[in-house]
C-alpha cells in the first residue's frame, strides 16, 4: 500500500511472482492436488472467464451494496456520533446499544436483516449499513469528547460561538478521526455485502462465493477471493488519497 | 485606589477563584489604567492565569468583580502554548478572529498577511501549523490577537517555551507594537526581568492556597525601551532584589506556616513571621 518508493515495491512484486512460480511449479509436477490448490494460472484462466462477462453484474450487485452501505453507515454514524456528543440524554440512551452492537460480531444479524428484508439488494445494504455505522458512530462521539479544549477556549476567546466552533474546532476534529478509521470502514462495508450474500441471495460474488464452494471449485473460490481482494484494495488507495487530501495539514 | 490615572481598563475587586478546595486566591484587588503596562508575578501554581481566565470569562470565580472599561470583544488574550487550529494556515488562523466579527473573507486574508508580514513571516500564509517552528506558531498567535486590534491585551507567559534568542526579539517586537499603539497590557510572568523590562507597574501575588497580593511596584525606566538596555538602567537592579525580596519572603513564611499548620516543635528562627507587606509603591509615577 505505501509502496512510494521504487525500492520496496519492486522487491514486494517479486516475492509475489517468485511465490507464484513455486505454487506454478509444484502444481506441474504433482506435488500439490489441483483439486484443493489449483495453480495460479488455471485461477488466472477462471478470471478471465469471468471478466469475459458473468463477473460484472456480481459485482455490481456486491459493490452497489457496499458502497451504499458505506455511505449510509457514514451518514447514520456521523449523524448520531454528533447528536449523543452534543445532547447528554441522547447518549445515555444511544451508548449502551452502541457499546452492545459494538461488542458482537455484528454479521450474526444477517439471518435477521434476511427475514426482515428478503433476499435482495436490501438485507445486504443493512447488514453492511450497521457494520460501518456502529464503528464510525465511537469514531466521531469519541473525536468530539476528546476535542482538544485549548483550541475551544481559543476560539472563545477570539469571540467564537457555538456555530463557529462547530465549523471550525468539533467538524475537523472529527474529521480526522472518522478519516483515521475509513480504510477499516471500507473494509467492513465489503464484509457487511458479501456475508449477506453467503447467508440468502441470488447474485453477487458472495453468491458465486457459495457457489463456488458448494460445488468445491477452488479455483472459483480463489480467482473470487483475488478479484475481491483487488477490488477493495482499489477502494483503499482511493481512501488513502481522500485522507491525504482531507488531512493534508498533517503532512508537512 | 489610584486616582491619577485616567481611566482604568481593567478593575478587580475581592477575586476569589477555587476549584472545590480552598480557594487558590483570596480577595485580590488589581487595576490596570488606560494605556498601562501591567506585570503579574508570583510563585507557580499561585492562580497567575486564573485571574485571566476570570478577565475573559473562561472561568466563574468564587467571589468578586471584574469590571472592564472595554468591550469582551477588545480583549486580545495571548495564551501560554502555541495552540493554533492545525487544520487551518496560518493566514486562515490569523483571519479567524475578523472572520468572527464579520469581516469580508477577501479583506480578512489581506489583513492577516498584512501581520504575518509584520511579525516577519511573510510568505508563510499557506503553511499549516505543523509545518511552522515554535518560534513561528508563536508569530502566528501574537497576529491573530493583534489583527483584531484589542484595546486590553492579556498574555499568559506568552514565551515560556522559547529559546532566549527568540524570546528577547519576540519580546521586542512586542513592546514596540504596545508602545506604538499605547496598547493596555495585563501580563502573567514568573521571569521577573521580563517583567521589568516590559511593564510600568509590577504587581506580586503571593503563596497560594489563599494568595493575596503582595505587593504592586512602578518601573521607574523610561519609554520607549529596548529589552537589552532597559537592564542596564539604574532601576533594574534594586526593583529586581525588591521583587526577589517579594517572592522569597513569600516562600520562608509559607514554610513557617506549614509548619506550624503540622504543629511542629521545631519553631521557625526569629523573624520569618509575616510582618506587614511591604511598602507598595506607588506607580503614578512614571506616568
């Protein structure tokens, strides 16, 4: 991911190739099952059936769920995140379900969002909505608790009021936190849309996922795992120059 | 209390300030005329920053008035650290204070440059914080306070964390702007040759819990000073050993107090005990 410089990253893409090349050759010469590892080049050749025209409306149906859910998750975090900070009754009464929702692994709600939602695109919005929405909703309460008071009482005391500390103390505070936690919340997102997927639908890669698995194709279920890893890692480096923008006053 | 100067800015009467237990100061009365430079000093911990946190109503006293002869919008208050919003430049920093008061934005960045030209950091307008030196940061709050003209300026050892170098030509840039502009000063020090170097009246607050002020001296040195030279001026030397006095004095009877509070039996040596406070004198004049 920070591979800026030359160096490193070369060295990474060739420990990658190099441990392509071993698995290429002992899958050759029969040291490993293609039944259970299929070499890397008949998952490249299952990618390639599958970017050839069946992968794209997966991914769609994947990506769409998760990006909405990242964005509603954003939206529902920030939004409480703000209102349990700023109203004391509120938190006393949001806290302890977030701190309940925080402390399970939130996908054991998947059956539920399926019976309440069915099986298409909505259970799997709600299921990576939440994920994202309980993690950004601490990312944000916590961010305005642990505001720094000095740059408060700066502000105050050039004549700031509420709605200027606002805009110019508690919005960037914030900002940084919820920016610190993005990657993770990208990640999360994907989690939320692709076990929704596993648990009941008719499309996406969870789908071909379960499909894959049940019918034990592992080169299937490799050539999925590698085009989701891609996928996500693209999101990522589109994160990182989000967060170096929104955060450039860091870098100097 | 002083009725030979014109107008008094700020006017404290019987401040008390505490934090649930004793109170940190007791009863302090403290005037600062139009125009005047004043010093506060005293030992650490003895409630130096809580009075000018009461002045700009950061913080509620236990007891007492502050009257203001300004508005709470011409106060400048010059805090101890360099804390300026790290999300913001410097000239966004500076702007701030006129961006609050309203201040069209084109204008507002043209008369934040226009300090940070004038503190030496022309240029530097699009810098963050974290891309500026101590010394910088500091350039950058002194010019957000001044571009907002305040008529009463309260500084909490604004210099502390400055080396001596940068320290000393700060402090001069400083007493030229408040000289120039016949700004009002209340200052909050523990250098004592700070504070006579800079100010009209040096006022010594005592030990705390319960610190009355001690004792209010006038600095006989004429205006306008140079830092460097105003310690070469025949007052310098007695009015330091007088504040030095001052703030020891302080020390051996809050000692003799403590233990005597412990019900010691070993008695302080003669000649510890508080006696009266000393003469205070009076700071009309050099005015």
């Amino acid at each position: 991911m920070t591979g800026t410089t030359a160096g490193p990253a070369f060295r990474r893409a060739t420990a990658l190739m190099v441990l392509l090349a071993v698995w290429e050759s002992l899958s050759r010469i029969g040291w490993l099952d293609p039944f259970y590892a299929p070499p890397p080049s008949a998952v490249g050749r299952v990618m390639l059936d599958l970017a050839g025209g069946e992968l794209w409306p997966h991914l769609g149906a994947t990506a769409t769920a998760a990006i909405a859910g990242l964005a509603a998750g954003l939206a529902i975090g920030i939004v409480l995140g703000f209102a349990a900070a700023l109203l004391p009754r509120l938190a006393e009464l949001l806290e302890p379900v977030m701190i309940l929702l925080n402390a399970i692994p939130r996908v054991i709600l998947a059956p539920l969002f399926v019976i309440w939602l069915g099986i298409g695109l909505a259970s799997k919005l709600a299921l990576a909505t939440i994920l994202v929405a309980v993690l950004i909703f601490f990312a944000v309460f916590n961010g305005i608790k642990e505001v720094d008071r000095r740059l408060v009482e700066r502000v105050r005391t050039l004549g700031g009021g509420h709605r200027v500390l606002v805009r110019e103390v508690y919005v960037p505070s914030v900002t940084a936190w919820v920016m610190g936690n993005f990657k993770v919340a990208v990640g999360f997102a994907f989690t939320g849309a692709v076990v929704g997927e596993f648990v009941a639908s008719s499309r996406g890669l969870g789908y071909l996922l379960q499909f894959a698995q049940s019918t034990y194709n592992a080169a299937l279920t490799l050539a999925l795992i590698v085009i989701i890893m891609t996928f996500v890692l693209l999101l990522f480096a589109l994160a990182g120059r989000l967060e170096r923008r929104l955060l450039r006053w860091r870098f100097s | 209390m002083h009725p030979t100067v014109p107008k008094t800015l700020l006017h404290i009467r019987g401040l008390s300030v505490g934090f649930g237990g004793p109170p940190i100061i007791e009863g302090i009365d403290l005037d600062v005329g139009a125009g005047q430079f004043v010093s506060l000093i005293g030992p650490s911990g003895s409630g130096k920053t809580s009075i000018l946190r009461v002045v700009t109503g950061l913080l509620e006293p236990l007891q007492g008035t502050v009257e203001l002869g300004v508005a709470l919008g011409e106060i400048g208050f010059l805090f101890q650290d360099d804390a300026l919003l790290p999300w913001r430049t410097a000239r966004q920093n500076v702007a701030l204070g006129l961006r609050i008061r309203d201040v069209p934005p084109a204008d507002a960045d043209a008369r934040a440059d226009h300090w940070l030209t004038t503190l030496g950091l022309a240029g530097y307008g699009d810098r963050f914080p974290a891309q500026l030196s101590g010394g910088q940061r500091k350039r950058v709050a002194i010019a957000q306070v001044l571009a907002l003209r305040p008529r009463l300026l309260l500084m909490d050892e604004p210099f502390a964390a400055l080396d001596a170098i940068v320290r000393t030509r700060i402090t001069q840039e400083l007493l030229d702007w408040v000289e120039r502009d016949r700004l009002t000063v209340l200052l909050v020090t523990h250098d004592l040759e700070e504070a006579i170097c800079a100010s009209d009246a040096v006022a010594v607050l005592g030990h705390g819990p319960r610190a009355a002020m001690r004792a209010r001296h006038a600095v006989d040195i004429p205006r306008p000073r140079d830092v460097l030279d105003a310690k070469q001026h025949p007052a310098f030397g007695p009015l330091l050993r007088t504040l030095w006095n001052d703030l020891t004095e302080g020390n051996a009877s809050a000692r003799a107090a403590s233990r005597a509070a412990t019900g010691g039996t070993s008695s302080p040596p003669g000649g510890t005990v508080e006696g009266p406070p000393p003469p205070v004198a009076s700071d009309e004049a050099n005015r």
